[in-house]
C-alpha cells in the first residue's frame, strides 16, 4: 500500500499542472492581439526621426477596443440644360422655323456615357429665324469705325503736322575738366506721309468695312441653342469618434458595407442608424435640384467600414490613446512619446551649422 501512493500522487500532480509548453503558442486571442499590437507599434516607432524605438515594448497596455469608422462616398451624374440666343450670318439654305419647338427634355441631344463629363450644343428644332442684319440694315457693309468713314486718318508718326521734331545732343563747350558736356538742339524734318494724314489701313482707304455680323451677306439667322453640361458631384462623408483625420481614414481600405447603383437611389437595405442618417441626407442633398433645367441621370453609393482598434495605454506616467486603422493597419497616435533629446541634437547641429557659415562668411568678406 505505501509502495504504489507515492507513484499515484505523482500521476495525479502531473494532471493536474498545466503543461510546461503552453507559454506562448496556445496564448489567449486577447493576449495575442496585444503582441500584435506592440509589433505594430515597435515597427511604427521605427519609421520615424522623433519616434520612440521599440514604442510597442516600452509601454503599458491597459486597454484594446475594437471599433470602426464608415466612409460615405455618394457620387451623382447631373445633366443640367440651359438656351442661349444665337445669331450667325447667314448665307442661304434651308431654314428649321416651321414646327413647334419641343419641351426642354425632349430635345434630342447625345446621351452622355455613364458618369461622363461633357457638354453638348445642340439647335433647338423650329427655332431658326432669318432676318435683315441688324449691324448694316442688309446693306453688307459698315462705316470704318477706324476712320469714321474718312478713309484715311492722322499720321501717327507725326501726329498730324507733317512735320517730326528730333531733339539731338550737340557736343558743347563745356568745362575744361569734363569735356562730356552737351547742349540739346532741335532738328526739324519732313514727315514720309507728306501731308500728315495716311492711309486707314482697316479698311484700305475705302471707308466702309464688311460687316462682322452678317459676313457682308446683309441677312443673319437666329436660333435657341440647347447647351446639355453633364457633371459629376462626388461627396464623402466619414463617420468616425476619435481625433484620426478624417482625410487620412478616407484614404484607407476596409470592408464593403454597401455598394449600390441606381438611375435614382431611394432605398437600400438595413444599416446601423448612423449610417442610415448620414446616407438619408447625402442623398437628400443630391435630389434638391431644379427640375426644370437639371436632372439625375445617375448615383453610386459606396459605404465603407474602416476598422479601428482603440489602445488605451500609459508611458512615463501618462494615460494615453492611439488607433490602429483599415486593412493598412496603420497607426496614428497623437500625442505619443517622442525622443525630445534628437529635436535638441537636431536644433544644435543647425544652430552649430549657422555659426560654421557665417564664419566662413566674415572670413571672405574681411579677406
Ligand atoms: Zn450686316
Ligand atoms: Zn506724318
Ligand atoms: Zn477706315
């Protein structure tokens, strides 16, 4: 009987102690993840001049929370038409001016590509109207507006005298020491137009031009022209409660949380509330339109959930937080520690550097 107990209680030890080998390998998912985390965080110190090295061994985890931040991304393909009154000249063939004009949104006009951005010009059909040139009364020819009509006009290289005065430096008596000394005289002479008028180059001495207008063809057409701008709006909104910027998570991967599009988008499925708000008043927003001249040809609607991981954690004393965010895992700590002795080393060495050049300076210049 006292022979075999001592080999039971050995038995029933060894059962009971947990195995030597489960120190890292079968650790707990949250034991695991704060490793992660502090590999993250050792390669993130290193990425950096003012950075602390080895940042994920030399703090104190307190806390790891898993959250996520959305990004709203709602594109809208607009078609927008406007008319304008046109007038060209015109110088004879058919004439669009014996149908009625159709409605704004029926006017054939090239239908853009999706989410193409562009502008058409089209003429509205039954709208073209010939009439007299309103510029020269049909006449096909205008009065110069150069010269009045005169057919020529005042020299300007005489300014109308025939005559060009030059003023001349003459070597002068002077003084005996400097002998630089000038006098000025004036020199009278003929003006090459002879009589200080030339001839009115715009309209080469004739006196009337051919009117711009109507081309000189006495008759111009008008006509309303449809203008069809089709353009895109592109708007994100990202829904995130920690200090990250809400550009750097914009530029982020994550998961797909809705992906739709829709001629007109009204509906899409369940979301969490905050989502569903934000996305009710992007696309409120994107329907507030003038029908009369714009409408919706298209929308997109992407929402996307960028995970966060919260941690909390304390150095030298100090409670402090960062975030480990998308698929990059990328971590964006504000307010983390950072070597103060490599900005002091870094101020030196130019202050040390200034003192070098002006040095060198004051020694070229004295020399
Ligand atoms: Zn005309
Ligand atoms: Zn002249
Ligand atoms: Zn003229």
């Amino acid at each position: 009987m006292a022979t075999h107990r001592p080999s039971e209680l050995a038995i029933g030890e060894s059962t009971l102690e947990p195995p030597l080998t489960l120190s890292t390998e079968t650790a707990t998912p949250a034991a695991a993840q704060e490793a992660h985390v502090r590999e993250l965080l050792n390669r993130w110190g290193s990425g950096g001049f003012f950075r602390l090295k080895y940042m994920g061994e030399k703090i104190f985890v307190d806390r790891i929370e898993q959250g996520a931040a959305y990004v709203v991304d709602l594109r809208t393909h607009y078609e927008e038409r406007t008319f304008r009154q046109i007038e060209e000249p015109y110088g004879g063939g058919p004439v669009d001016d014996n149908r009625v004009p159709p409605d704004v949104w029926q006017v054939p006009v090239r239908p853009a590509a999706e989410f193409e951005q562009q502008v058409e010009k089209v003429v509205v059909p039954g709208t073209e109207r010939v009439a007299l040139c309103g510029g020269c009364a049909g006449n096909g020819r205008v009065v110069c507006p150069q010269c009045h009509g005169q057919g020529h006009r005042v020299c300007p290289n005489c300014g109308g005298t025939g005559m060009i005065e030059q003023q001349v430096a003459v070597a002068g008596p002077g003084d005996p020491k400097n002998n630089t000394m000038t006098a000025p005289r004036v020199l009278r002479r003929r003006c090459h137009c002879g009589g200080g008028q030339v001839r009115c180059s715009a309209c080469a001495g004739n006196g009337a031009q051919t009117c711009g207008r109507c081309r000189g063809t006495g008759r111009t057409k008008t006509f309303e022209q449809l203008q069809a701008r089709f353009y895109v709006v592109e708007g994100r909104q990202v829904l995130d409660d920690t200090p990250v910027a809400d550009k750097a998570l914009g530029e982020l991967t994550g998961e797909c949380e809705l992906e739709l599009k829709a001629p007109l988008i009204t509906g899409h499925r369940q979301v969490s509330e905050k989502v569903g708000q934000c996305i009710a008043a992007e696309l409120k927003k994107s329907h507030a339109i003038d029908a009369r001249q714009q409408r919706v040809l298209a929308q997109s609607l992407n929402v996307a959930r960028i995970p966060q991981t919260e941690v909390k954690y304390t150095y030298a004393g100090v409670e402090r937080r960062l975030w480990i965010c998308g698929k990059e895992e990328r971590v964006f700590a504000p307010g983390a520690p950072w070597q103060r002795e490599r900005y002091w080393l870094l101020v030196g060495g130019i202050v040390v550097a200034a003192a070098i050049v002006l040095v060198v300076l004051a020694f070229v210049l004295v020399r």
